[in-house]
C-alpha cells in the first residue's frame, strides 16, 4: 500500500466515485468518436455513391467528426482544470496543517 493511514488517502481524493467517473467519461467520449469513424468507413464501403456524392459525404462528416472531437477536447480540457485546482486546494490544505 502506499498510504500510510487512511486520512492520506482521504486526502488525495483517489477513492472518490466522481474521479472515476470523470475518468471513465474520457475513454467513453473516444470510444464513441472511434465508433462514428468506423461506422462512417462502413456506410462509405457499403452504399453505392458516385464519386462526387462520396466526397461530399466523406466532407460532411470529416466536418461532423471535427466538430465533436473539438467538443470533447473543450469538455475534457475543462475537466481536467477543475481537477487540477481541486488538487492543488488539497495539497495547500494538507500543506497548511503540516506548517
């Protein structure tokens, strides 16, 4: 184990259901965009198109794929500064009841 005593770890925030949540909501945010590309790959492969209604396709949801990939960075770059601040309030806590 590499806390000594219950409190450390209380302290680091490690055990809290909303760290793994928060977690887990990242690799579920790239699960879903890998799936949108290859769904996308398979309707390309598997309707027949011309080759100008393909590229138009393949534009929109290139665009489409831009636009949500842009929305999780947003999300998950919001997430991870609200835990870094959270993280330094406790570090500055713990710091402050060792002086």
């Amino acid at each position: 184990m590499i806390y000594e005593d219950e409190e450390a770890l209380e302290d680091t925030g490690l055990d809290t259901p909303t760290t793994m949540r928060e977690s887990r909501g990242g690799s579920v945010a790239i699960a879903m965009l890998a799936g949108a590309a290859i769904g996308a790959a398979l309707a390309l492969v598997l309707a027949p198109r011309t080759g100008r209604e393909t590229r138009r396709v393949l534009r929109n949801r290139a665009a489409d794929l831009r636009e949500t990939a842009g929305a999780v960075i947003d999300d998950t770059t919001e997430d991870l500064s609200r835990e870094v601040r959270r993280r330094g309030r406790q570090i500055r806590r713990k710091l402050g009841r060792m002086a």
